[in-house]
C-alpha cells in the first residue's frame, strides 16, 4: 500500500527558495530510507507531490513534521 501525499505551499516563492535545499536534503534522506518512492513539483512549483511507502498516519505525519 502507499500513500499520496500532496504539499500546497502558503507561503512566498522568496520564503520557499530560502528553505528548497534542506526541503530538497530531507526528501532525499527519505527516499534513500526507503519512505518516498518520488517527489516532485507540481502546480508551477506552488505545490509539491510526494509518493510514500509509510502507511501508518502517525508515522507519515512524524516523517511530514521533520521537513
């Protein structure tokens, strides 16, 4: 089973940018352990897409806190 899981950002693009390389550092982390499959940009970078193999909620919202 997997899990979908779509970001929507409410903040700036500045904000966002400020913050992409530990975003982009902690989706790799995540994947390299095996919880995302992919991730990925979506809506003109104004919403981001991330494909999980965390099923449990409490765990995926542990994983979601840390980014």
């Amino acid at each position: 089973m997997l899990s979908c899981i779509t970001l929507t950002y409410k903040v700036s693009g500045e904000i966002i940018r400020n913050h992409l390389e530990s975003h982009k550092a902690w989706l790799k982390e995540n994947i390299d352990l095996g919880h995302f499959i992919l991730a990925g940009p979506i809506e003109n970078e104004n919403a981001g897409f991330i494909l999980s193999t965390i099923v449990n909620e409490d765990h995926l919202q542990d994983v979601l806190k840390r980014d």
